[in-house]
C-alpha cells in the first residue's frame, strides 16, 4: 500500500511498536532462559507490562490506518530493527537489555513527538499523543535502573527521531 502524509507517519509508528514488542519479547525469552545471568523478577515484570503496552499502541496505530480503509502493518520497523538486531547480538546482562530498551523507546517516544508536528488529523495526533508520554515513562524507568537521572533534560528532543518522509509502504 502506498501511504502519503499522516498515514505514512501512522504506518512507521505502527513498525516502530512492532519492533519494541520484538525487543522485549527478545530479552524476556532471554532472561528467562538465564542467558542474561540474575534478572531481578521487577525487570522481568517491566518487561512484561512494556511489552503489552507497546501492543495496545500497535493496536491503536493501526486503527488509525484501518479505519482509513488501509492494512494494519504487522512487520517490524525496517531500518531500525537490523541495529536493534544487531546490538541484540551483543546483550549479555540485564544492563545491556535496559540499554537496548531505553534505546528503542528514546526512537518511539521522539518520533511520535516529531510526529505531533506534521501529523494533521484528529485520530492521529489523538494517539500520537497519548502514546508518546507512555515511551518517554519507559525511557525515565530505564535510565533509572541503569543509574542514570531519570529525567535528564528540562524538554525532550527528536534527534533520535524517525524523519516522517523515512518510511516506505
């Protein structure tokens, strides 16, 4: 389907959740089977409840994109995932998944932000909306676990974003 606009922006947020899923299903997999050493079972809940949060926001971005007659997207964000893939690759403890995460939701939460700038409908900036604060919590929970402040800047940022014009149907 070729998607222009809005719809374009939807679709790759739609990727982008589907490739959040992937990483914590990714790192629950593995930290259950003990590949990353002791999990505290509160990173193993975090996981767990991100996760299925990550869901309902697919969820709500494809409903944008099916209540205007297009497919739902189901694939995985096709130019973040092989870096995601990649520094997968390289996780060994729980500290490396929580960076893995904070990473994948930095990406969400910026690109939803630079999304409210471009993204002209009601549906759409609706769940851009409520989702971006929701990755942003998950960044502020990560960055916690891993040491750091929480809440580093006074604002967020998009350097991290996904461009809108950077996503191909």
């Amino acid at each position: 389907q070729k998607l222009t606009g809005d719809l374009q922006v939807v679709a790759m947020a739609a990727s982008l959740e589907n490739s959040g899923i992937a990483t914590y299903m990714a790192g629950i997999k593995a930290a259950t089977a003990g590949k990353l050493g002791k999990v505290p079972p509160a990173v193993v809940t975090f996981a767990e409840t991100a996760m299925a949060q990550h869901q309902d926001h697919q969820k709500a971005w494809n409903a944008v994109l099916t209540s205007s007659g297009k497919q739902a997207v189901t694939a995985v964000d096709p130019v973040v995932q092989p870096t995601i893939n990649t520094a997968f690759g390289n996780v060994t403890n729980v500290a490396g998944l929580a960076e893995l995460a904070l990473m994948v939701e930095n990406i969400a939460g910026e690109t939803y932000q630079n999304g409210l700038s471009v993204i002209k409908s009601s549906a759409g900036i609706k769940t851009a909306a409520s989702i971006q604060p929701v990755e942003f919590q998950h960044a502020a929970i990560l960055s916690f676990v891993l040491g750091k402040y929480p809440v580093p800047s006074a604002f967020t940022g998009v350097s991290n974003a996904r461009p809108p014009t950077d996503y191909e149907t």
